[in-house]
C-alpha cells in the first residue's frame, strides 16, 4: 500500500492522497478528464463529493487507488499512519463464549444490584457485535448494559473504554462504572478526539441520534474514530435511532457501526429517502428527505439494532396519554386571534410580495404561533396543577420554551430545570424533587428530557409538543421509569390550530418509526411539516 511515499504538508502539491474530516481517503487533483475515469473504475466504488470536496473512497480501497494512480498522487502523514496500521491489525478477541464469561452476568453489584434479564440479553447481543445500535427505550438501563459488555471486553484484551456523552450525563456514567470498578474515559460531543491510541480502543457513543445530521462536524468527527483503523468496536446507544421518522437520519449511525447498506450514500439515499434530482433555481440538487421501502430497511438493519419498549421486558405500570382542549374566554379567545392573524397576515404579505423563499420561514411563524399559545395555555395549566397538587401528587411541566415556564414557577413555586442553568444548578432541582422537598419541576424538553430520572412524578403536563416523537417520548420517559411508584399521565394541553398540527405531525411520525422499528406492519402517508403549515396558514 502506497510503499512509503508520505507527505507532511500537502500546500505544494496539487494532486494527493488525504485523510478526510469523517475518515475516508480524499483524493485531491485538478478536474481531468483521465484521473476521473480511473476513479470511475476503482472499487471499492469512491464517490464524488465536487469539486471542492473531490473524491472519497473507504480505506480498504488503498491498494486498488495505488494500481490506478501509482506514485503521482502522494500520501499525508495521517493517512500514511492510518494505512501503516491497517497493515498490524490489533489481536483477535477471545470467542463469545469467553467474553459471556468474562461479564460474570448473574454477579450482584457492589451497590446490591442484580442485572435485570433484558440488560443481561443486551449485554450478550452487544458482545457477538463490534458495531451495533443498543435502541432500547428511555429508561431500559442501557448504560449498565453497555458498561457490563465493557467490563468483559477490558478482561478480554488491552484496551481503553472512551465514552462520548453529553457533558450532564458523564456524572451518571462514572457513577455506574464505579460500581463496576470499571475505569473509563469521558468525552463530550463538543471535544471528540482527532486520534485513538495504539492499543486499541472501545467507544461507546450514548444519544448516538446527536449525529442524525451528516453535515455537522461531530458527525464528521465521530465518523473518523468509527473509521480508525485502531478501534476495537463501537456500540451506539440512543433510545430514538430516528427521532424525526427520515431514514436519512439514520445512515450516520449505520455508517458508524459500517453496516454494508451504509458503505454507499446515494444508493442508500434511492432506496429508502425517495432520494431524486430536482431543479432548483436552474440547478440540479439532490433531495433525499422522504421515506420508502422502510420493511426492506428493518429487515436489513434489524440484526445490528436491538429495540425493545418496556412493555415487552418490564412490568411497568401503564402510561396514559389525556388531551386537555383549552376552550378561552371571549376577550381572552379575541386576544388570541388577534395576535395569531397579525403573525399569519405578516406571512401571507411576504408570501405576495415572494419575499418567503424557503421553509424555515413557514416553521418560523409555527413557533410564532406556539408561543402565543404558550402564554394564552397558562391559566388552565394552573387549574389543572392545583388540581393534582392537592392530590399529593408530583408533577413535572415540559415546554420549548423558557419564559412560560417562568412564569409558572413564579406564580405556583416548585423547582426550575433549563439550559440557562449550570449543571450543578440542574442537579441540585432534580435532587430536590426526586427527594420530595418540591412536589412540582418545571423543565425544557431540551434539558429536562435528557439524561435525568424523575420517577417521583405520577402526572407529566406537556405545554406543548416537539415536532417528533423521540423528543416527546424522552420527555414522558423521563418519568415512566424503574421504581415509579404507580401508573404516568401524559396531560397534553392543546390550544389553536399549531398544537393540532403538531399534534397529529407526531402521531404521523410515531406511525412510520414504528414500521423500522416496532412489531406491527402498517402503512402510512407522510407530510412534511412545512406542506403541513402551509396548508395551516392557507397559502397556496
């Protein structure tokens, strides 16, 4: 493989062989005709990226690039290291036999805990892998059963375990290794490292969905460590695997865990994401956000994804949902529409004058419209807490939006959980309703639906929804965990024609994850969002 021709600068030369951002080898050269041929034909098949980007090809496709362009195109250092160790796999891992027992599964915990049998089943399946998606629902113990798989993996072999989490869920993880005496390395999404060492490593990604998006550089990032040629194996953990119901949003974990239908994007894209050429302003562009053959999808990825609901594992008690109507006063109902028309007739003005050029701008005037809601929902969510408070209950509020919430906690006390907060600030409110000093918690889905426990809470009292059901699952599953005391209620407060939308957006959604990932088959018609406000606001 490209017998020692590396380079350590590339700013001389005009044609080389490189290492991109997400791991592949980029060749870089001037546009002719004959070098693009001889891409053409090399397999494993490279794919063109433009003219900027140029080609990218998988590192196993280092010998066929050498036959095709010999010693023209020179190799940087990293790339010249990475094929270095290409050549010196690690050691081969012991059979799965041993590493089942190695986990010493049926042991109890330094803590007094026993794994329970679907954390016992997870830490098999993920053992028998070197590249799985753990898809588990909120509050299933995924984090034990990963670091369980972890433990028996560090006996097995010399290896370091890196975990990349979101910076308030590394005090959770070190928690639980320790109780396993197992010694880990914690990075957040924000500081991935660019190099693995030597030895060889064992990643382990939690809310693997933060790289749904191909584009973003952790995306690019974690691509790379799931590429280097030093890694041991790579289980992505993520109770939403496809928050958004778009397939597309699933290849980054596909390609993580280098699934085979993942190895070529434009086909997978043709598949599964409705993937087209459409003009666009005197332009070709590619467009691969829908969905299709999503049964084919689930059979093919269903042997590196292991989903289970609670339902099938746990005998928990039932989660109810309950949609709360707001029926406003008559000089509260015209305050409302008024301030509703003056936000669409603003829109449908741009929308004559073309000055509306894209979506974002109708998703704009959605949230508009959310917050208005928002405000005009607070009084009937007050009844409805002094309802429940005077039941004893504990309630937690969810809402996108910080300044309702404010006011809430303003007006009927109880602890607050946002992103303006710093991490002990957030620790220290869940802590004191989890304790019972505060019987109510007032919390953001993009905080309080991540990482923390809340099992306290019998009632959960959603403002408002997120626009896909992941976001509202995590939400609600925040409390329908192991050692709740009794049953959940979800009350889903709706006012005006956005929460409708959304509302029956997410049922949409939820219907066409549950073709991949659940057990029935059924069949669905999709919207997207923006035809769907479109409609809303009567714009053609």
């Amino acid at each position: 493989m490209f017998g020692g021709s590396s380079i350590k600068s590339t700013a001389t030369h005009r044609c080389y062989l490189d290492l991109s951002p997400s791991g592949l080898i980029r060749v870089v050269s001037p546009f002719d005709a004959v070098t693009q041929a001889q891409l053409r034909r090399v397999r494993p098949r490279g794919n063109w990226r433009g003219v900027s980007k140029g080609w990218e090809f998988p590192l196993r496709a280092a010998d066929a690039l050498q036959a095709s362009l010999g010693d023209r195109f020179p190799v940087a250092s990293e790339l010249a290291q990475w094929l270095h160790w290409s050549r010196q796999p690690l050691p081969p891992m012991p059979p799965h036999r041993q590493l089942i027992a190695l986990a010493d599964l049926q042991e109890t915990l330094c803590d007094g805990r026993q794994p329970l049998t679907h954390q016992r089943s997870a830490v098999r399946w993920l053992l028998a892998r070197r590249g799985a998606v753990l898809a588990d629902e909120m509050g299933l113990g995924k984090t034990l059963s990963a670091l369980l798989a972890a433990r028996a993996m560090v006996r097995a072999a010399d290896l370091r375990v890196l975990v990349v989490a979101p910076v308030g869920l590394h005090p959770h993880w070190q928690r639980e290794a320790d109780v396993l005496a197992l010694s880990i390395e914690l990075v957040s999404w924000a500081r991935l490292p660019a190099e693995l060492p030597e030895a060889g490593t064992l990643l382990v990604v939690d809310e693997a969905h933060y790289a749904q998006t191909l584009q973003a550089r952790r995306t690019e990032a974690l691509l790379k460590l799931a590429r280097h040629p030093r890694l041991r194996a790579i289980w992505m953990l993520t109770g939403t695997p496809m928050k958004n119901a778009r397939p597309k949003q699933l290849f980054p974990l596909l390609a993580a865990i280098d699934h085979p239908i993942a190895r070529d994007q434009r086909q997978y894209e043709a598949l599964y994401c409705q993937g087209h050429w459409r003009e666009r302003r005197g332009r070709q562009q590619w467009e691969a956000g829908g969905a299709s053959q999503l049964e084919d999808l689930r059979k093919l990825t269903r042997p590196l994804i292991l989903h289970r609901r609670k339902q099938q594992v746990l005998d928990l008690p039932p989660k109810h949902r309950q949609q709360h109507p707001i029926a406003l006063a008559e000089a509260e109902s015209l305050g409302f529409d008024h301030r509703v028309d003056l936000v669409v007739e603003d829109y449908r003005r741009r929308v004559a004058l073309g000055q509306v050029r894209n979506d974002a701008e109708s998703l704009a005037v959605l949230t508009a419209m959310r917050q208005i809601a928002a405000e005009f929902k607070l009084p009937a969510t007050r009844m409805l807490l002094r309802q429940l408070r005077s039941k004893a209950e504990a309630v937690v509020v969810f809402s996108s939006f910080v300044q309702p919430l404010m006011l809430l906690q303003q007006q009927t006390g109880g602890e607050l959980l946002t992103g303006r907060q710093r991490p002990l600030e957030r620790q220290t409110a869940v802590d004191r309703f989890q304790n019972g000093e505060s019987d109510l918690l007032f919390a953001t889905f993009g905080t309080g639906g991540l990482g923390f426990t809340l099992h306290r809470a019998q009632h959960v009292v959603l403002l408002e929804r997120p626009w896909t059901p992941g976001d509202v699952d995590q939400a609600e599953d925040r409390c329908h965990r192991l050692g709740m005391g009794s049953g959940l209620v979800c009350h889903w407060m709706q006012l005006g024609p956005a929460d409708q939308l959304v509302d029956a957006l997410v049922a949409s959604k939820a219907r066409q994850i549950e073709i991949l990932l659940g057990p029935r088959r059924i069949a669905v018609e999709r919207q997207s969002l923006a035809s769907m406000v479109r409609r809303c606001l009567q714009v053609a």
